[in-house]
C-alpha cells in the first residue's frame, strides 16, 4: 500500500484499514464468491472468468506472458 499512495503522489494512511458501514453491503457480495442465502462463503471458481484463451490478442498475451507476477497469479487461479 505504501507504494501505491507514492505511485498516486498521497502520504501514506493506515485510514484503508479502519472498519466502517458500507452503505451497500450487498453490492459487493458476487453470487459466486458468497451464498445470498446463507451468508456463506464458497471456493474461488476461476470458471466465472468468461475471456477464453483464443480471446486473447497478441498484445494481451504479451501482457500476460512478459509479467512473472501476472503469470504466477494466473497459474495459481487457474487462468
């Protein structure tokens, strides 16, 4: 987080870690990430992503293929 507020030219906060009320708690609950009747969490399903491989372009393949990080990140979900 640190570098993310130097990248965006703001003094580092720990503010981002205060609880508060959402005013929309349900905007941010996915059908896929949380039960809507339960409150229950469920596992990542890395079927949700709809771009398929032979979506990609050269560009967006290079994206992902020049950045170890990128890459690890799409190994590790599934992408």
């Amino acid at each position: 987080m640190c570098a993310i507020y130097s990248h965006c030219g703001l003094e580092y906060s720990e503010r981002f870690m205060d609880g508060f009320e959402r005013l929309f708690p349900c905007r941010f609950l996915w059908t896929t990430a949380i039960d809507w009747e339960t409150g229950v969490r469920r596992a990542f399903d890395p079927a949700r992503a709809e771009v398929r491989d032979e979506d990609l372009g050269e560009v967006e393949r290079g994206l992902l293929d020049g950045d170890a990080q990128v890459a690890a990140f799409c190994e590790r979900f599934g992408y």
